[in-house]
C-alpha cells in the first residue's frame, strides 16, 4: 500500500492544534538532540548556530551575484557519446514532456513545467518563506517534504540534455530551458522550501553540471538566440547563489553524515565546473578538504558507510564519484586513499550481494539517487555502481559480481568502457574477494558462493550508526538475512517511510522488524524520535572461525543493549554453517542474573510461502526449500500484514508497504540457557 492521509481540508481545520502538539514535539526533539551530543558538539553548534542565527535574522533578499568571466573554461568530465548509448534516455524525456514525473514509486501527471512549490505528496502548495526558517518537516500541513525534493532535484533535465545529445532535436532544448525559468521564477533566492537544504542545493547543482556538459557549456546552441544569452545569465547566477548558500549552511563536521558529503560533492562540482568567479576557487578547496576528509571519517577501512545504510551507502558512492571525476576532469585528482576507501565500499557490497544481485536493506533507505543519468539507465542502482568501479580500479571481482555494463557507466566512463569491461570479464577471478567486514561489524557466511547452489549469510554485528543520534541506524543488533541460489528468504524489511504515521516509522526502525531476538517488547536502543536514538548499543565480536580452520564457518557476537533492563541482560548469538553449506544453525543466549520474557523474530520474503507441520516449518521461495525447526517450547506465530504487533510486513521502496510473513518465536529462558534455530536446505 502506498500511505494515504487526511485530507487538505481536514488537516486546515486541524491546525491550530497540530500546531501546539508540534510545539511540544519540537521542544522533546531537541532535548532530546541535546543529551546525545558529546561536549565537543555542543561548543562547535553553539559556535556556528550563533553565526548562521544572524544571518537568519537579515532579510530574506536576494544576494548581489558578481559578474561571471565567461571567457573561463571549467572542467570536462563527461564524454560525448554516438547514438547507440541511447538507453532508456528518449523515453522518459518524452515522458517528462508530456507532464509525466516520476516521484518516488508514483508517476504523477505534474504538467510541464510543474508547480514546484507544490508538493506532490498532497498537492500542498509550499509558501514562499524565508527557506532558511521554514519548518518543512511538518507533514500535517505540508505532506512528506521528500516528494517536494525529488521533483527539485532536478534528474529530468539530465535526461532531457541526454536526449538533445543524442537526438539533436531543440525540443528537448527547449524543454531544458522552460524547466530552467520556470524555476528560477517561481523559486527566487532565498525563498520557498526549496531554499532551506543545502544537501539538496548540492544535488540540483551536481545535475545541473551534467546537463551543462551533456549540452556544450558555455558554447551551448541553447545560448545561441537572445532570449538563450538571458536565461544564461539568470543559471550562472543561480550557480553562484546555489554554491554560496551551501558554502553558509552546510551540514556539521561533527554530526554530518551523508548530508554533508552530498553538500561538500556539490560544493566542489560546481567549483569544477564554474570557475567563472574568485569564488570558485573557494568551493574547490572547501570541496576538496573536506571530501578528503569525510570519506576516511565516515566510511570505515573495510569499506562499510558509517551510518549503518546500505541505502546511503550507494548515495555516499555517488557523490564521491562524480566529485572524484570532476577533479580528473580538471587535472587535479583527488588522493590515492580517497579512490581506495571508494574500491573498498563497492568490496563490501559485493560482499554482501548475493547471487541473484540482493542487497539486505540495512538501515533506513529513502530511494536517494544523486544523478540523472541513473534515470535513462534503469536496473539497480548497485550493480551499476560495481560496473563503473570495476572500470574506474581495473578489478575484474567488481565486474564479474556486476554481470554486465549498463549505459550509466557508458554515460560516464566513454564508448570504450564495453571492450575495457569485457576484456575484465575474462579474468577468472571470485566474484566476491572479500567476506569479512570487522570494522564494519558485517559478515558473510557461505558456501559455494556466487554459483546457482550459494547458500548466503549477511551477520550483522556492528555498531547502531553514526554520530551522536545514530540518525539512520536500525536496533537491528544481531540481525542477519539468509539468501539460497539467489532467492531471499530471511530478509531485512526495510525503512517504510521517514515522515508518514509514527506507528511505521518506529515500527520499521525496532527491534522487532528484525531477525534477531527481543526481551520483552523493548527495542535494543532508546528512541528519542524519528531520527534520534538516546541509548545506544554495543556489539562484541567473541568468534570468527572458517571452515578451513574449524569445519564450520562460524561467527560468534554479543549486544549490551538490554543491560538497562532489570538482570542487565545481555544478548549472545552463534551462526554456524556445516561444511557442506547446507545448513545453519543459530543459537542464541540471553546473559544475566535472572530469567527473561523473550521472542524470536524472523521475516521471510514476501515471495516466500510458509507452511506449519509435525516436524517444524517448510519455507519455500520458488522450487527452493528450506526445513525451520524452532527451540523447545514456546508459542510459535505465523504473522502475515500484522499490525498489533506489527509484524509481517516488507518495504521495497520509500513510503510503499507490503505484506509479507513474520514468524515469532515466544518463550521465557533461563539466564544462559540456549536457543537453538536451525535452517536447513531440502
């Protein structure tokens, strides 16, 4: 289902008291915000929040731009492609044409041009505020602000430009050009909610670059007649405004997660792409350092996103990547140990992709995708990733586990790139080169992987996320999923939404939406909001054995996250594989001075069908089975679209939400009495 809500006219007669309950949950947030911030943090925000609050309190006008040195020639990093690459580009540029836009899992009819203050979610029209005080996230009165941003960021005029490139025909010109002073009138600096998120400057920018390229640059046939050379001039200027708002207002470096990566990409491409002001060379270097910095400070050595994602994982990658190009492009690449901590986050993902190219949805995932180019390409957005660095590093692991080169990275890399592909494929080399991510906290277990008989673990024994609120992090301690021949079985559900009812937001965030085991009802963290965890948790690794030390692949990790809990319990958890890799076996303890109310969790596939019998459960996903035998004992549930409990569910994409199965073991253990869990292959 795809979440409805009140109406527009209900929601207006509410508004007096959304507003005072908005009030209170504001005043909860950021009190809560306050007791997970170290005292570092708290110095540095009292420091830049006194800076940015007198720039807020300055009236909200437009900012003189200087005048642009149209003589200078910014970075190429895009080549010039024959027709052949078209992809799926001429279609959805016709598409977007006739008024047809693609919003998340919706195709709206928005018109061309769109509304672009209107907000697609619930067709509320955004007022034109100061974007740097408006509180967007008030979905009661203006819908989920994570529709109004997609339509915003401006992917459609990538493909339109690819179109033009492709096609030569001015309509798509044209189109490129109405989209252009469409916006420019109806969102005017600084105002409107599309001015109050430097992330999402950042990523209008990164595409705007593209379409700049994708069209000739300064030289461009759209500048060619007077009415071209005006709407020039009103883009540079909004260049120029779009860098410095970012410059002003981007994220933290304590605090920032992908935000501030996304902000710091955006920040640099336009520098690279737009040198025509002394400002430029601000951008570069504020772009440079600090991209520098944050993917050795938010990515681990082994390659794992911090923030717990693989959702932000790939967004992560993308904006290192089309930054990293823009600086080949203009002769000053960035670092060795940036393209290297880059290679190290597509290992990982090979890693944990099994062989029918599933990626477990760990941590929150809001279908962010940075370029436009990704929207001619179609398939998934992880695969291409891998095609494109297994070009950008010569490794023939990353091409073999992407199977075939899509346009995107043909878009980005050249004609070439399929011949230089090809000649990868060829090397008989592992599709996955690496199973063990300890930094990370992730771990594969398997045999025969990367073939039709792989039988596939994903453990994750990690950390909650990163920062001091661990804003995208699941309480997912413990979890893993569990792929055969490249069917899912047990699965991680997913994010639901960000901003629809609460009930899901926390529902898909807890415990209980997890493979893993839960005391009580309690979540393995404290919640202090959507996007807040007060109480963290911290994960052990005890064992990691392969089969060809031990003749198991074994891993053995523990969780203190129920230590606030009377008996300060804590949970331990095995997973060991035989050595035919046949079958798994968890076991799981619950550590501490008394006995627990306890219950095991598992959520199968929604293409899975569960069935009861004598000798335990049989779960099938096409001609795959699988034997489930639960511990001793117990009360055994087979949930399927349950809301009380909420359980039985499956989120694919952001805001849609299907039904699926959950099978909840319950029962009250002794302290360190084992719970035994076997899945065995038929």
């Amino acid at each position: 289902m795809i979440f409805t809500d009140l109406s527009v006219a209900n929601r207006l007669a509410r508004c007096g008291a959304d507003n005072r309950m908005s009030s209170l949950t504001q005043v909860g947030w950021y009190w809560n915000r306050l007791r997970c911030m170290s005292v570092a943090e708290i110095v540095e925000r009292a420091g830049s929040s006194a800076s940015r609050a007198v720039v807020r309190r300055r009236p909200a006008k437009a900012a003189t731009v200087p005048a642009a040195r149209l003589d200078k020639v910014g970075a190429v990093w895009l080549p010039k492609l024959e027709p052949a690459f078209h992809g799926l580009a001429l279609k959805r540029a016709d598409e977007v044409l006739s008024g047809q836009w693609r919003v998340f899992s919706r195709l709206l009819g928005l018109g061309f041009p769109p509304e672009w203050n209107r907000n697609p979610d619930k067709e509320v029209l955004l007022p034109l505020g100061d974007g740097r005080r408006m509180d967007v996230h008030d979905a009661a009165a203006f819908g989920d602000i994570k529709y109004l941003r997609e339509l915003n960021r401006h992917r459609e005029l990538v493909v339109l430009a690819q179109a033009w490139q492709l096609t030569g025909r001015e309509r798509y010109l044209d189109g490129i050009a109405l989209l252009l002073e469409s916006w420019f009138v109806q969102c005017p600096h600084p105002r409107g909610a599309n001015w109050s998120s430097a992330l999402e400057a950042a990523i209008r920018l990164i595409n705007w670059a593209t379409v700049w390229q994708l069209i000739g640059g300064m030289q461009s046939p759209l500048f060619k007649r007077p009415v071209g050379k005006v709407l020039r001039i009103d883009w540079l200027s909004s260049v120029w405004r779009h860098a410095e708002f970012i410059r002003g207002f981007r994220s933290r470096e304590s605090t920032g997660g992908h935000p501030l990566i996304g902000e710091l990409a955006g920040l640099y491409v336009a520098g690279a792409t737009w040198p025509l002001w002394p400002e430029a060379r601000l951008w570069r270097r504020a772009g440079r350092e600090g991209l520098e910095r944050e993917v050795l400070r938010q990515c681990t050595v082994d390659g794992v996103h911090k923030e717990q994602s693989t959702g932000y994982q790939q967004f992560v990658w993308d904006f290192l990547l089309l930054a990293g190009l823009a600086a080949r492009g203009s002769g000053k690449p960035f670092s060795t140990d940036y393209w290297q901590r880059m290679e190290a986050m597509l290992e990982y993902v090979a890693g944990i992709m099994d062989a029918g190219g599933n990626v477990p949805s760990f941590g929150d995932a809001d279908d962010g995708v940075v370029s436009g180019l990704s929207l001619a390409a179609g398939g998934c957005p992880f695969h291409s990733q891998l095609a494109t660095g297994a070009l950008l590093f010569g490794n023939p692991s990353l091409a073999r586990k992407a199977g075939v080169l899509d346009t995107r990275t043909v878009w980005l890399l050249g004609a070439d790139a399929c011949s230089r592909f090809d000649t990868l494929l060829l090397k008989g080399v592992p599709a996955t080169r690496r199973t063990d991510f300890p930094e990370g906290g992730v771990f594969v277990l398997g045999s025969r992987l990367d073939t039709p008989d792989e039988f596939r673990v994903v453990a994750d024994a990690g950390p909650l996320g990163l920062g001091g609120v661990a804003a995208h992090g699941h309480a997912d301690a413990l979890s893993f999923t569990l792929s055969v021949a490249g069917r899912q079985f047990l699965i991680d559900p997913g994010t639901g939404t960000y901003h629809g009812p609460a009930k899901w937001r926390h529902g898909f965030r807890g415990s209980a939406m997890h493979n893993t085991l839960v005391l009580g009802t309690d979540d393995q963290a404290l919640s202090g909001g959507r996007f807040v965890w007060l109480r963290r948790f911290r994960t052990t690794l005890l064992e990691r054995a392969g089969v060809a030390t031990s003749g198991a692949d074994r891993l053995v990790a523990e969780h203190d996250g129920y230590r606030r809990l009377p008996g300060k319990p804590v949970h331990r958890r095995s997973w060991q594989m035989d050595s035919r890799g046949t079958c798994l076996t968890v076991q799981d303890q619950v550590l501490g001075s008394a006995s627990q109310s306890v219950s095991l969790y598992w959520h199968f596939s929604e293409d899975c069908n569960v069935t009861c019998t004598p000798d335990g459960l049989i779960v099938s996903n096409g001609p795959i089975r699988l034997g489930m035998s639960l511990p001793e004992g117990g009360d055994v549930s087979v949930l399927h679209g349950s809301e009380v409990p909420m359980a039985g569910w499956v989120s694919r994409a952001y805001d849609v939400i299907e039904p699926s199965t959950t099978v909840v073991w319950r029962g009250s253990v002794m302290a360190g009495e084992p719970l035994e869990t076997v899945f065995r292959r038929l």
